[in-house]
C-alpha cells in the first residue's frame, strides 16, 4: 500500500521574523534549498511516495516551487488552512484524503531519511524523540518503558529529555481523538492533547528515539542547519572557474555562475546559478550564496545565508549572518560578529547559544558605503542605511537609518568585532 505523509507547512513561522514577511518558513533557504525540500527528499528516501501539504501562509511561494512533485519523485496534494488554528485542526482538514496509517511531519524540521523509516516499521501511533541538554521551548514526552503517558508543551520541570520531534506515525483513530481535543489555552487545537487523549484512553502510543534532528524555530537555527547540511556535500562544479581562482574543499557551483581570478573558496560552499563571484574575494567554509548574487573585489563572506539577487560588490565582511533576497551592501559594509567579551550573544533578551552572530537581514535591505553592523543585528525589509553609519538592536521594516545627528536609529551599542 502507498505511505502517505502529511506535512504541516500552513503558518508562517513568526519567530523567524523578518525572514518570513515575504516567505512561510518553510520556503527558507539552507543549503540553497527550501526547508520543506530537504524533508521531502528524506521522505522519499524512506520510501514515501504521497505527500500532502496543508498551506495557508504564502501557500502559493509552496504549490508553485513544489507543484505535483513529479521532480522529486513523489505524487503532491495540497488542503488548505484558511484560518490557522493549530497541528490538530490541520490533520483533521486532510482525513478524507488518507486511507491506513500514514506518517505526519511538521514542515520546518530537518530529519534524516533513517529515523523516519525505522519510525514507519512500527503499526501503533508512535512519536518521534530526540533527546536534548535543554528543554526549553520544547515539548517533552513522559515515558513507561517504551509506552508515552504523557505529551507536555513548555513544562518547567519535564519528566525526561526526550523532546517531541514534530515526526509522527499515526493510525485512522487519531481522527476520533481530534475530533474530541478542546481548544488549549492558547486557543488552538494540538495534536499533543489529542494524543493526550488518547493515552488518557488507554490506548498505545509508543516512542522512538530519533539520531539526527534540528529544529529550526529562530533565524540563527537556520546557521546551525546550513552548517550540518553542507557538511556532506561533493564538488559539482556547473559554471566557469576561471585560472587563479582556488578552490579547496567541497564547493558546488551552479550553471552560469562565474568565480573570476583571485577568488579563493574553502568548502563546503554552495553558490548557486547565474552567480558573478570575484574577483579576489573569499568565501570560507558553511557558505551558501543562492542564485543571481554578486559577491565582489576584497569581500570576506564566512559562515553565512545569502539569499536569491542580494549583492556584496565591494570591500566588505559578512560573518555568521542571514542576509535576505534582493539586498545591496555598499562598499565597506562591515558585520560585527563577535562580542569584545567572547560571551554568548542575546537578540532581544533571547539566548541564541551562539557565540559568533552577526545580523539576520530581511528582503530588500540597501546599505551606504562603511556602514557597519553590530552583533546580533536584525534589520526589518526595505530598510536603507546611510553611509556612516553604526546600526545595533532590532530595525523595523522600511526604516531609514542614518548616522548620529541626522536620525540614527541605533540601539544597544555595544563593543563589537569580527573573526
């Protein structure tokens, strides 16, 4: 019988603010493709052959990139969830298009395509765990033996480390338990109080312990997925190399893309099609440049997300940081990406257990030549910057930011550096 799964990919993923204004988090970009990709071709790997997709935010950035899913191998269906009001209410929208047990995924996790087919052997409702340090933010499973007997969400004193990974096996039952699940105090409808329910009735739900997951939940996760997504990467060289330009490592270059003379790359570097690289930059390891970029003469770029059209042309830096489609940094642009005291950089109030963050950068964003960047940085879309000028804290969309004295919007100075 064909396995079904069904994906949660209907919001639009608020903490990954600015990032997601113009994009359902899904459709970010690690390692040049979309979250939602990556799981699909785990999911294919493990031999699902239909999926269906429940949109809402942005729904047609998902049905135009993925159509039928004849590219990936695998037959795609699309529910709608007009109004978003939580995991269980998406799955209820699809029970008339699943027939037996079917797999069900959130859409932003990246999983490796061996944890979900040891998650499929199984005939019993079965959530996946991956055992963490830290549950914070997290929900938690309580466990008797291999038997679930409770599901919790953001508990202050979990019961284990094993966190609900968003991967599930589900049996046609769990249609009757949503449809009795009240709404939570948050005022939707979870798939975790349906499975509460029921195990509440004395019905199996078991676990299985995932090796390999990542939960991209904040813009700097997007980093820490770029990094373990490349690390397995092999050279595919598409576009021209010219003589002087180094490469070292494993760099995948994309069709019509050009590395000019001088340029130095040490993989693993993605750049994607149509790209102009160089002359006499260099791009260092866990580097992913989509397509129609321009990274130019004497920039440094390090660890970093850059997106579809933006451009670095001239004498910059950028470490450790997401930068938005469509962006133009001017010349001399610098990203801080290191604290003066090498201590743990917060954005907001909110640990990034990062040390090395530089900014995280919507659509649209122009810089003015020598305008310099602070650590942990968010800039909202459209935003222009002026020459000159040091920019720190958060940056609302469609601001205009200029040097002191002439309407700088600057917040949270603090010592900066780079590396």
């Amino acid at each position: 019988m064909t396995l079904q799964a069904v994906i949660l990919a209907a919001g639009e993923g608020s903490r990954m603010r600015p990032l997601t204004y113009n994009r359902p988090k899904v459709m970010l970009p690690i390692a040049n493709k979309p979250i939602l990709e990556h799981l699909l071709i785990q999911m294919k790997k493990a031999g699902v052959s239909e999926c269906i997709i429940v949109t809402g935010y942005h729904e047609e950035m998902i049905t135009n990139y993925f159509g039928n899913g004849e590219k990936w191998g695998l037959s795609i269906r699309y529910c709608n969830q007009p109004a978003r009001k939580g995991t269980a209410d998406a799955i209820r929208m699809v029970e008339g298009m699943i027939h037996g047990r079917f797999l069900a995924a959130n859409g932003d996790i990246i999983i490796d395509n061996r944890d979900i087919t040891a998650l499929i052997s199984g005939n019993v409702v079965t959530i996946g765990a991956f055992e963490v340090e830290k549950t914070e933010g997290l929900g938690v499973l309580g466990i008797n033996g291999d038997r679930v007997i409770s599901v919790l969400e953001k508990v202050d004193n979990p019961p284990t480390k094993l966190a609900n990974a968003g991967l599930y096996l589900f049996t046609p039952e769990i249609f009757k338990a949503i449809s009795d699940t009240p709404l939570s105090v948050r005022g939707e409808y979870e798939i975790t109080k349906s499975l509460q329910l029921m195990i509440d009735m004395g019905q199996t739900v078991t676990y299985r312990k995932i090796e390999s997951w990542l939960d991209t939940s904040y813009p700097w996760d997007l980093l820490s997925a770029n990094e373990y997504l490349l690390k397995d990467m092999v050279t595919t060289i598409q576009g021209e190399v010219e003589k002087q330009a180094v490469i070292r490592g494993e760099v995948r270059i994309g069709k019509g893309s050009i590395i000019r003379s001088g340029s130095y790359i040490i993989g693993p570097v993605v750049i994607g099609d149509n790209c102009d690289i160089g002359p006499n930059c260099y791009i260092r390891p866990s580097t992913a440049i989509g397509n129609d970029c321009h990274i130019g003469a004497a920039v440094e770029i390090k660890n970093s997300i850059i997106m579809n059209g933006s451009k670095v042309p001239h004498l910059s830096y950028v470490g450790d940081s997401v930068i938005g489609e469509g962006c133009n940094l001017g010349a001399g642009t610098k990203v801080a990406n290191l604290k003066l005291d090498k201590k743990e950089i917060s954005v907001e109030g909110k640990a990034t257990g990062r040390r090395k963050l530089g900014v995280i950068m919507g659509d649209g964003v122009q810089t003015g030549i020598n305008t310099s960047i602070n650590v942990g940085t968010v800039i909202g879309n459209n935003t222009f910057i002026g020459p000159g000028t040091l920019v720190s804290g958060i940056i609302p969309a469609d601001s205009k930011v200029f040097q002191s004295g002439r309407g700088s919007v600057n917040r949270n100075s603090a010592g900066h550096n780079s590396g």
